[in-house]
C-alpha cells in the first residue's frame, strides 16, 4: 500500500522542483472541512486548497451537478458549440456582480487567465497599454502576471524579463505605516514621474490582498480609487480571486465599498475546485475585444459551468455569506485571546468572513517579522490535525481559509486545536 512517505520519493523523482508540496500528505479523500490522507490520519482543512472549496469538499450538490454533466458531454468548446449551463452561469454572474450598468462575462480556466484578459479588455477599450497594480499584490504565475504581482521570491525570480508598462504603488498598510491618503499621493506622484493618466489603461487591485497577506483595502480607499479611474478614463479591474463567493461575508468584498469595478477577475470558489474563471465587466468595455480575441479551449468547459451554477445555488440555499460572518466571529475571539496571551509576538488579527489572518512579529514590533515563528507553527499543523497556510509579503503570516460549510463542532475543534498548537510552538 502507498504511504504519505513512499508517494512523496515518487513525485520528488518526476515532478519539477519548482512545483514543490507544502505537506508530504497525500489526499485519500475529503468531507467538507474534513480531509483524511492514504494512512488514514485525519485533518481539519483551514486551507480549503487556497479558499477553492469555499462550499466544503464534496458538497453532494456539486457532486450530482459535475457527475450528471459528465454523462452528456465532458467537452464542446465553448467557442464552437455552447451550453445552456453556461449562459445560466453568465446570466447569474452578471447580476451578482456590484453595480447598475449592464454587464457581460467572458469564461478561461484560471485565475492568472482571467487576469491577463481583463488586462487585454481594459487595453483594448481605452487603447491605451499601461497598468497600475500594487506592492504586495499576487495575480498569477503567468509572464503577464508574474510582472503584476508585487512580490518577488519565489514568484518572479529568475523568470524575467517582464511586460513592460507596468508599475507598482504602495498598498494601504496601517500596521506597517502606510495610510490610505500615503498610498493615494503614491500613486499620484508615480503619475508624475513614471506614466501620465492618459497612458494608463487600467488599475488592478485586490479588495483583500491574498498572497500579499490579508491586508484589507479600505472602503475609502477603493471609492477613491474609483473616482480616480472616472477622471482620467482608467478602467478599474477589481482582482476577487480569492476573497470572492461569499469568502469575506460578502458575495464579493468590492460591495464593502459600495463601488462598481469597470471590470472582476473570479476564479478559486467559483466552481467547488472544477478549474473555471471569469471575467465580469460593464458590457460596453466587455464587447471592446474583437470577436476571436478572448477565449481559450478549455475556457468555460461545460463541467465548470455546472459546477459552478450548483455552487451559486448552495451560496444562496445555505446563506454562505451569513456562515462566512458567523465565522469570523469564532476566529476573532480565538485569536484575539492568543494575542492578549503573547502581545510581544502576535502583531495583528485581520480579515472579514471567513478569510482571516494572523501576522506575526518579534521584539513586539510589527517592523520585525517572523517567518520562523510562523514556519514553526505551519510545520506543526499536522500534528494537531489540521491544514494551515502562510502568506505574507514576508512569510510571517498564517491564513485562515476553511469552508462556509463547516459544521460548529469542527470550528470548535480546530480552533481549540489551533490554540493547543500555538502554546506548544511558544514553550519552544
């Protein structure tokens, strides 16, 4: 029988390095927040493959949806013969999406797709090619993409050179001095010195940075931005990979602001883990791009859409944005109490719903961070049972991603183990 330690010899042997695991744990199968590895150990999933079953794994629903799917057909292309489940799903996302205008969506398979075609939409519509994104920001792994993230180990290194026209501001950061007034007059000097507003095409931004570590754009911050775009015709493209369906207590945390994006990227929750994105935007800037111009194979694949119609229905059926709001609260009063426990090394509990961090720091200073510590704690995830992530533009932040579906008892249980895991990692 395969072990977690003889599959780990056998992926090391055939799997590029660069495409590494973060636990040597191999998936036998999972339960909504319940995961259980090929020896039978069982775990709590705080990760949710990086806010990707937002619905639990192996929602029943999701699961009826894709298997009855699969029966008909796996695969037309969209762009040859369509589907009624994905002018359902186009139909559905374009009347959640923030905002009165008409909208219209385009479907791809990732996350980092998404992004690159908003990007050539925002371009083709204003004619222009510059593009603003900000320190900190993650949006994929692509060339294109790789250039607006805001980080560069592990993502950019050794992989340039990079699109040229792209430029980065400081993101709004309170804990690490940075105002959202700072961040504004950054980006206005950076429209100054580096790029006119009549050059720039578009703004892209994460309401809540992921990667970057959680940090929450402020409402005002995204209302200004948007008045920004509207002086100088910039399209606002509003990245909700990660904190989109019903993740942040929200449907999308751009309501927060109560702002409408010119253009969404979605991808990660949308469909339950079948690969699928979308595009969202104002229908006038949508139709810019020529016919031919936007697509891809596998782009809006017919499993996809009905997994993803059947995760829009559970949303709603089981009021995930409510559960997401229930969530925060339990991991708030957790959390909290560890931080009043360790002052000196816990900086910072953040987040909305159920996408909620904890930045760590040494010398109980925020300035100094400390990814040993929260190497530490990650590295002894599974010894308590569960599945946690780090991020962070320093890799001292742990994120907290389980599924909106989790029962109480697991919340319950994850969080105690969570603290019992902390104290352990704090005795030394």
């Amino acid at each position: 029988m395969a072990t977690n330690l003889t599959l780990q010899q056998r992926k090391q042997a055939v799997f590029a390095n660069g495409q590494g695991n973060l636990y040597p744990v191999y998936v036998s199968h999972a339960k909504n927040a319940e995961m259980w590895d090929v020896e039978g150990n069982r775990y709590l999933d705080f990760g949710t493959g990086i806010a990707v079953c937002n619905t639990g794994h192996a929602h029943p629903k999701i699961v009826k949806a894709v298997n009855d799917q699969m029966e008909k057909f796996s695969h037309s292309c969209v762009m040859v013969n369509p589907y009624e489940s994905a002018v359902e799903l186009a139909e559905k996302l374009t009347q959640l999406a923030p905002g009165d205008s008409p909208k219209k969506a385009m479907f791809v398979t990732t996350g980092a797709e998404a992004v690159e075609n908003a990007v050539k939409i925002a371009r083709a519509h204003t004619g222009r090619r510059g593009v603003i994104a900000f320190n900190g920001g993650f949006h994929g792994r692509t060339n294109l993409t790789m250039g607006l993230t805001g980080k560069i180990t592990p993502y950019k290194d050794f992989f340039g050179p990079f699109p040229g026209e792209i430029y980065h501001a400081p993101f709004p950061n309170p804990l690490h001095g940075i105002t959202a007034e700072q961040s504004l007059a950054a980006l206005a000097m950076l429209m100054k010195v580096d790029i006119s507003p009549k050059d720039v095409a578009a703004i892209i931004i994460e309401p809540i940075q992921g990667e970057g570590g959680f940090y929450v754009a402020p409402p005002e911050f995204l209302k200004a931005l948007r008045a920004l775009c509207d002086e100088h015709g910039i399209m606002l493209i509003c990245d909700e990979i990660q904190s989109g369906f019903a993740r942040t207590g929200h449907m999308f945390y751009t309501e927060a602001a109560d702002i409408e994006p010119d253009l969404m990227t979605m991808a990660k929750g949308i469909a339950g883990g079948i690969p699928i994105s979308a595009v969202v935007g104002k229908a006038n800037v949508m139709d810019t791009a020529p016919v031919g111009g936007l697509g891809g194979t596998y782009g809006g694949s017919p499993l996809g859409c009905a997994a993803a119609v059947a995760v829009l229905d559970v949303i709603k059926e089981e009021k995930l944005a409510e559960r997401a709001t229930m969530i925060e609260g339990r991991f708030y009063e957790t959390l909290n109490a560890l931080k009043a426990k360790y002052p000196k090394v816990i900086a910072e509990v953040r987040g909305h719903g159920a996408m909620i961090a904890l930045e760590l720091m040494s010398e109980g200073d925020p300035a100094v961070p400390n990814p040993a510590l929260t190497k530490a704690v990650i590295g002894k995830a599974l010894d308590y049972g569960l599945i946690l992530l780090a991020c962070g533009f320093y890799g001292n932040v742990i994120r907290f991603l389980p599924p909106l579906t989790i029962p109480e008892t697991h919340l319950r249980e994850g969080l105690d183990q969570f603290t019992a895991l902390f104290d352990e990692v704090m005795k030394g």
